[in-house]
C-alpha cells in the first residue's frame, strides 16, 4: 500500500501548531505535510521494513555514540523544512551545534531544521519516484547529503548538496563522507531480504 496523499485547501488550513496537534491526536498514524499543504498519510511498515529501519538506525546511533558529533533521529520525528514542509526520514541526523541552537521548544516539536544527512529505505510497496521527489525536497532545503537504499533493486541513489545523484549497483557498503566522517554502512543486512 503507497502513501495516500489528501489535499486540503481550500477547505482546511493548518497552522503549524494544528499540523503539531494532529500528529499528536493521531499517534498511530505517520503523518507529513507537503509545502504545498496537502496531508500525506503513510501506511504502518511491514517487518522487513521496520527491521531494515531500525538496523540503519543502530548503526548510525553507534557511530554517533563513539563520535558524540550530533543527534540521531527515527522515522517518528518530523521536520519542519525551509520551504514549508514538515517531513520524517527514515532515519535523519543532525550536527551538534545546530540541534543545540535550538530552543526547548524547537526541540520538543519538529525541529524547524532540515537535518544534515538522511536515508530512505523504499520498501516493497514504496513507488519510486515519490521517495526521488522527497530526496530532491531534502537537498533543495539544506539536507548536505541523502541515501535513497532501494532493497528490491540492490540500488542506492546517493545525493549530496550541490551536485547531480549517484547511483550505485548493489554496493557492499556506504561511507558518510564528509558529512559523517568516519560512518560506514555494511549493506548485507539490508539487501540480505527485500523490504
């Protein structure tokens, strides 16, 4: 099942805080909110998925415990971008300073930050071209560099800020680069079962 995307002007506007409110009145639900301020519901995901999800969050968590260089974050946290949108990464990291730039009550809702590195992990049911429009989206607000790991294919799409995407054909493993200096991601895991 895709994300079912629900358009709501001009019949229904969403301050911030009304957007903050409904994700939180609807806990069970994986809200986003596009810039354009149509409401994206996605469906809950499978094991596979949740358990490739969470073994990049592991691993990205360990590096960053070893580094202490910023704050990990899962696909529950949402982020208010520059341009309007409020989206949730599989997995998202920002760089210390910046997470501690904001206030308490930045921190408390979504962060009104695009983070500095993302991944996306398609899964079975994901189409593909709308997890390539949000990975353009993350890059064109600040995101330095993204992971689109599509499973099915053996394929990641690597984007980094200012230069056109890389693709790679069944790669044993990603480096952070720059960006997360030191991170390597073994891919076995993840292309060991389709998500």
């Amino acid at each position: 099942m895709s994300a079912l995307t629900l358009k709501l002007s001009p019949v229904v506007h969403m301050n911030d805080d009304d957007f903050y409110n409904l994700c939180q009145v609807n806990p069970n639900l994986k809200l986003e909110r596009t810039a354009t301020g149509e409401l994206v519901v996605m469906p809950p995901t499978g094991g596979e998925g949740g358990k490739g999800e969470a073994d990049l969050i592991v691993d990205l968590g360990i590096w960053n415990r070893q580094t202490q260089l910023g704050v990990v974050f899962s696909s529950s946290t949402g982020f208010k971008l520059p341009n309007g949108a409020d989206r949730s990464p599989d997995a998202a990291w920002v760089e210390l300073s910046r997470w501690e730039a904001l206030t308490p009550e930045q921190r408390r809702k979504f962060p009104p930050l695009a983070p500095d590195f993302v991944i996306e992990l398609r899964s079975a049911t994901d189409e593909l071209e709308p997890l390539q429009a949000k990975m353009q989206e993350y890059m064109e607000n600040g995101v330095q560099l993204g992971w689109l790991i599509n499973p099915q294919q053996r394929i990641v799409e690597i984007y980094r800020q200012g230069q056109p995407k890389q693709i790679l054909n069944s790669p044993s493993s990603l480096s952070g680069e720059e960006v997360l200096p030191g991170f390597v991601l073994d891919l076995s895991r993840i292309f060991e079962s389709p998500q």
